[in-house]
C-alpha cells in the first residue's frame, strides 16, 4: 500500500521544495513589486486578457463600461491597459458620450482615463470631439487634451490647442481657436 503513495509522496515533496526556493530572498516571484514601480518586469501580477469588457460602478449610482481587443491589468498599481478602446461614459453631463482611442490606460485610484495616442469623443447629441493625446479625469470632471483638438457640433466647428472641458462648471475654454460656421446647417437661418 505505501509503495503506491511514494510518486503522490514525491510530487509533494518537490512542489514543497520549489515553493521554498521561490520565496528564498533574490529568487522568484516572492515580493510585491515596490509602489509606483514602472517598466517591464517591475509592475508585479498582470492579468493579459483579450478582448475584454470592464465596468466601473461609481458612488453616485453610474457605471463606465470600456471595452477593448486587447487589456492587462496591473494588480498593484490598480491600472488597465487596453489597444483598440471605446469608453462608453453614463455619468452626469457625460451621458450618452462614447471615446473611442488606439490606446487608453485607466488608473482606477485616480479615476482617470489617459489616452497617449489621442481619440475621438461623440454624443448622442451629435457633437464629436477630435483629440490629440488627452486625459479624462472623472473625480476631478475634466478633459484635458494639452495638444490639438477639433470640437464639432450642429452647424459649427472649432479647433483649437489646449482645450479644457470642466463639465462640472460647464466651461469650455481652448487656446487660439479657430471656428467655421456651416451656414446651411446654422441655427436659425431658413433657406
């Protein structure tokens, strides 16, 4: 009877052994990766999904949904990473609005969605928002796009550099904007 337990016996024996020398100091995966470390090899456990959906359910009762052809989450610094994103945003003044980008990396901790290689915002309203790389921040209720942006709504367009949305104020402000009205869709007129 003891001469069948030996191979369990032994198996045991050596996932116990590796075990040990995986926690041993210098070896394995036996630490958490420091606080705010960057680059490969250093953000500790990634979860790599591929297409994948993520939801975030806020306090005030709305929930984000992004999805993405491609994600990794990084367990300690709480960030996703997709390519190939849409946002599709519920809160507030923000209902109805869908961002699409190449690349977003969202902080759940800060709240902020990044978009390094830019995006494009629409509204069920018809407005549309062409983006250079530019930062959503949720907690702070502010789309910050440092570069070039070019916002269109019903019978008008602006571009722009620096622009800020501060949807909470309901402000809008953008350096040098340059506007073009279309007048067969303005407001107003009859033709």
């Amino acid at each position: 009877m003891s001469g069948r337990l030996l191979p369990w016996g032994a198996c045991a024996v050596l996932v116990l052994a590796l075990a040990v020398h995986a926690a041993l100091p210098g070896r394995g995966a036996g630490k958490p990766a420091p606080t705010g470390a960057q680059g490969p090899g250093d953000a500790g456990p990634e979860i790599r999904l591929g297409p994948a959906e993520v939801r975030e359910f806020r306090d005030d009762g709305t929930v984000n949904r992004l999805t993405a052809d491609a994600a990794v989450y990084e367990y300690f610094r709480r960030a996703l990473s997709g390519r190939g994103v849409v946002v599709y945003l519920t809160g507030g003044k923000l209902r109805g609005s869908t961002v699409r980008a190449p690349s977003v990396s969202w902080d759940f901790d800060r709240s902020v969605v990044s978009m390094p290689e830019g995006g494009w915002m629409e509204h069920e309203e018809g407005w549309t928002g062409e983006l250079s790389p530019a930062t959503l921040d949720f907690a702070g209720r502010v789309l910050h796009v440092p570069g070039t942006a070019t916002i269109s709504g019903p019978g008008f367009t602006v571009t722009g550099r620096t622009l800020t949305w501060n949807w909470a104020e309901g402000k809008i402000t953008m350096d040098s904007p340059r506007s073009r009205v279309r007048p067969s869709s303005a407001p107003g007129r009859r033709g």
